[in-house]
C-alpha cells in the first residue's frame, strides 16, 4: 500500500472510530468501542502480515482481570 493510501486509511479509521466515541453514551458503551477498535487493529495486523497483535491484546485483558479481579 503506498504511503499517501495508508494515511489516507489511518485517516479513515481515525474518523470512524471517533465518531463511534462520540455516539458511547456510558463507559459500558466507550469500553465495547475500544474493545472494537483493539480486535479491529489486530485483525488488520493479520491482514497486512504484520506482527501478530492477539497476544499483546490478551495480555492486557489479562492484566486487566488480574489488577480488578479481586
């Protein structure tokens, strides 16, 4: 992808994702949206061959669970 695509991607994905903030009326709502927008960037690393993100991602939700799990 040449480089004024990918800004034009990043772009893009920078609208959609904002405009979906935007519409979260609850953290319930603004957690789903980033929860979205995480498996979306790992998706898209598959997609690109890029480095897998899946486990970065799992480990944060893991620590997450961990720091509030009680």
């Amino acid at each position: 992808m040449s480089s004024q695509a990918e800004d034009q991607r990043r772009a893009n994905q920078a609208a959609f994702w904002n405009e979906k903030q935007a519409k979260a009326n609850s953290d319930k709502e603004l957690a789903a949206v980033w929860h979205d927008a995480c498996r979306m960037l790992a998706r898209q690393a598959d997609k690109d061959g890029r480095p897998p993100l899946w486990g970065p991602l799992a480990q944060h939700l893991h620590n997450f669970f961990q720091q509030h799990a009680g």
